[in-house]
C-alpha cells in the first residue's frame, strides 16, 4: 500500500493504485449445463451474499432461485 493508505486508518482496502494489484479474473471457469426440473421447487440454489453494509442490523443477504420459473 501506499504511504497514504497506511497513514489514513479507515482506509481498510486502500485507494484504486493500490487495489488494482490485488484483483484477480476467473476467467477460465467450465460453465456446466443443468438438466430442467420436472416440478416446481424440486431444485432450488441457495447462495448468501455478504457481508454488506449493516441495513436495520443485517449485513448478509440470502438469494434463492427456483430453476423451474428461472
């Protein structure tokens, strides 16, 4: 980090220079293919998203998809 990020003690992540290092690209994943459901909520993905900045005292957020509607 630069000496101003190291000065500044809010500055947890540091300024853009000093973040553009850091960032790394997936690029190389495999999508897979999912076979359709027979059924509504017979596949159902869950994934939790967080943390986030507090919002009435929650910092996480749950996402479903139902694969049958999507």
């Amino acid at each position: 980090m630069c000496k101003i990020c190291l000065a500044k003690s809010e500055t947890r992540m540091g300024c853009e220079p000093c973040q553009r290092p850091k960032i790394e690209r997936h690029t190389n994943a495999l999508l897979r293919t999912f076979s359709l459901p027979e059924a509504r909520s017979r596949e159902i993905h869950f994934d939790i998203v967080g943390p986030l900045p507090p919002s009435d005292g929650y910092i996480n957020l749950l996402t479903m998809i139902n694969r049958f509607s999507r």
